[in-house]
C-alpha cells in the first residue's frame, strides 16, 4: 500500500504459557486482525513472547503471524526478553545441582540467544535459514520515508549476585562496537532511525528503599552507553517493554516508548505514525471490549 506514512503497531511483554493460554491467544487473534484491518506497515514486539522461554511460545507466536500474514521481514520485528532466555526456576535448579561457572552460564545464554535468532531468521534476514543474530537493522524504503529499526539484546545472563532474578539487563560491547562502526553508520544517514530493545531506559519507582530494590533488579546496567549510541545513530525514538506499563518519556530529548504489556492489557497497544524524517506521532490505542 502506498501512502505517505508509514504506520507502525508496537505490542510487547506477551508472556504466552502454551497452548492452553486460550484467551490470551484468541486476544491476540483479534489484534492482529485487527492491525491488518487498520493496514499498519511494520509490526514490532519488543520481547517477552513466551513467559518461561520456551521455544514452544514462540512457535505459537509465530503460527499466528503466519496466520494473519504477518510473518514477513518487511512487515514484522521480534527480539527476545529475559523471559525468552531465562527459566529462572531452571537457573535456579542447574545452579543449586552442579554450581557451573559463570563461564558456563555465559555460554549456555549464548546458546539461547542463537537458538532465538535461528528460530526466527525470517524476520532477522529476510532469509529462512542462517544464524545472523544482534544486533541487526533493517532499513526499509517506504515511498515517503526510510526507516531503520537498528534492534539489540538487551537481555543479560542470569547470575546469582548481579542479576538474582533474570531481569537486569545490559547492551553488549560487542553490539555497542558494531553500532559505531562508520560502515553502519553511514548508511542509517538519511534514514528515521528507531533503536529497539527489550529493557527500559527508565524504570519508575520511588525514594522508598523497597522500590529502589526492585528498580535494581529490572534496570538496563549501561543504559548510559546505550544512550551515547542512539545519539551517534541519530536514533529519532526507542521501542522497548520488559517494565509492564503503557509509557512514553524522553531521556535527552529522545523519546522512550514502553510498548506495556500484552498479558496485562491485550486490548491495548501502541501507534506511531511517521510522517517524513522529523515527523512522528506516538498513542496507546485500546480496543474496545466487546469487538
Ligand atoms: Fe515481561
Ligand atoms: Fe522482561
């Protein structure tokens, strides 16, 4: 379809727990119906597909998209979250049977990370097979507008002093090095630049001790090299979930969208609508209860 904008729907934090999770899927039917009735141009979920990283989630995920025709490179972007990468029961479990090393963690998270990006490679590559995994972009030339979704993995292996619960989370250097390569940036010049991560900027809490605890077990640790690299990409706004809350704030002057959370609130999702380099509109959109 050709328009001059280009229409983006932002869901996240969906949390699926099998097949018997009926409602939430029949919910996410009538969304996606839903997105191809309004003819959005991209579909982004921001992580946290599956609830206790079973491949089983995402493959249910998947069937959907492929369902509604959505499951195509130009139309949809998914990356991972900690629930997609981490059972913490099973962390848990492993680390009380065999206390591994960190190294081993490290590996086995690697290990996860690669099976996420192989299992759903359409989306990263356009290709059905290859492993190419974060971070990756995908720069797609709409009629008016060019657009860059530059998207990284923010997830952080589990450890038992430094991410107790799975859930801090951290940008590798690894991936921050490849966004400050001339060669990347380069040809994200004349293109609308939207970073995508599952870990929020900003977690809300207050001065209280109990909050400021469990801002520290959700927080993204380097958020603050995050922020130079969407500043040297020209990053126009961030998509991220992981914190369940419908939001949007500014860190610097560039706009930080929570997509919430589906299992929180499947009617509801976020709009962007963009409208040429320097021009975008952003809204939480909730369906009505009853379609
Ligand atoms: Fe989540
Ligand atoms: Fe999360």
């Amino acid at each position: 379809m050709i328009t001059s904008e280009v229409k983006i729907a932002h869901i996240s934090d969906l949390h699926i727990s099998g097949r018997k999770d009926r409602r939430y899927l029949n919910d996410l039917d009538r969304m996606f119906d839903h997105f191809n009735s309004v003819g959005y141009d991209h579909l982004v979920i921001s992580g946290d597909l599956s609830n206790s990283a079973h491949p089983g989630d995402w493959k249910i995920i998947r069937e959907k998209l492929e369902s509604h025709d959505l499951y195509h490179w130009d139309k949809t972007t998914v990356i991972a979250g900690n629930h997609d990468l981490t059972n913490l029961e099973e962390e848990l479990r492993f680390y009380n049977a065999l206390n591994p090393l960190s190294l081993l963690r490290k590996k086995a998270f690697d290990r996860k990370v690669k099976e996420f990006c192989v299992f759903f490679q359409e989306l990263i590559t356009g290709e059905e097979r290859g492993d190419q995994g974060f971070p990756f972009i995908k720069i797609i030339n709409y009629s008016s507008v060019k657009i860059a979704i530059v998207a990284l993995n923010s997830v952080y292996p589990w450890y038992p002093a430094d991410n107790p619960l799975g859930a801090r989370g951290s940008i590798s250097k690894g991936q921050l090095r490849a966004l400050s390569l001339e060669s990347v940036l380069a040809p994200l010049a004349d293109c609308f630049v939207i970073g995508l991560c599952h870990h929020a900027y900003k977690v809300y809490g207050t001065d209280s001790p109990i909050d400021q605890a469990f801002d520290w077990t959700m927080e993204l640790k380097n958020r603050e090299e995050f922020l130079e690299a969407l500043k040297l990409m020209h990053a126009k706004l961030v998509l991220h979930g992981h914190f369940h809350r419908f939001q949007s704030y500014k860190v610097q002057n560039i706009p930080f969208i929570n997509g919430g959370s589906f299992r929180y609130n499947p009617l509801c999702y976020s709009e962007l609508i963009i409208e040429g380099l320097d021009n975008f509109t952003q809204r939480f959109v909730t369906l009505p209860a009853n379609i």
